[in-house]
C-alpha cells in the first residue's frame, strides 16, 4: 500500500492551510487604518531601503499607476517620503520615515506575539520541530 500522498491533494491541502493561516494573521493586525497594499508597501520599503515607484510597484506585481493613490496617503500621513533619484534628477524614490518604520515594526511585533502565543498553546515541543522544518520547506517552495 502506498503512503505518499497525491501530490496534487498535497498540494491543494498545504495551500489552504497557508491561505487560512494567512487570513488568521491578517485579522492580527493592529487597527492603524491602512490597507493590505499600502502596509506591503511600507513593510517592503523597511525590508529593501529606497525605491522608484516603479521598482516598487514591480515588486508588489502591480503597476506603477495603481500605487500612485497609496503613495501620496502614505506619504500625507507621514510614513513615507519622496525625494529625487540620486542617478536620475526627473524620477523620484520613496522612502520610508521613522514613523512609518515604527508603524511596520509594530504590524509585525504584534502578529508575531500572537503566532508564538499559538505555538506554545497549540503545539507539542515535537509539533513545534515539525513546524520549524515545514518553514524551511515552504521557504524552498516560495523561491520556485
């Protein structure tokens, strides 16, 4: 009798509970007004340093029209800066301020408090080894 599991039932399976687990974190977030789009922005933005919009806009797989809305919220209420391109004089990068670096900063504190309180309700110290090697293996998957 074969044990391995269809890959495509595997598959379908491990996307759901990512998908679940996702919205779980989602509902995490700290009520600071801004919506998924404007908080990767600024999450990428601390995590890669200054961009061009339109870096930015293809990292987020979105174009550069479509942030144009969430750039100048982000940049009126201060968490965001805009300044000329040091290579280029007609483009801009934007930057993100110290306020809005706090802001991503507690995003994440505050979910990952959550998660680790999670973990150590829910999960057995075995359940929790298991979990460290699922992370790296959907790391390995994430880079495909």
């Amino acid at each position: 009798m074969d044990e391995t599991p269809d890959l495509t039932d595997l598959a379908g399976r491990t996307r759901d509970s990512v998908s679940a687990l996702a919205r779980r974190m989602r509902q995490e977030r700290p009520a600071h007004g801004l919506g998924l789009t404007s908080t990767s922005v600024l999450s990428r933005l601390d995590r890669l340093g200054p961009l061009s919009p339109k870096d930015l806009a293809a990292f987020e797989g979105v174009q550069p029209q479509s942030l144009t809305r969430q750039l100048a919220s982000l940049e009126e209420r201060g968490l965001l800066t805009r300044r000329p391109h040091p290579q280029d004089g007609r483009q801009v990068v934007v930057e993100i301020t110290d306020e809005g670096r706090r802001l991503v900063q507690d995003d994440r504190r505050t979910r990952d408090e959550w998660l680790a309180q999670a973990i150590a309700r829910r999960l057995t110290p075995v359940e929790r080894d298991v979990l460290a090697a699922a992370n790296k293996l959907l790391d390995l998957l994430s880079e495909t």
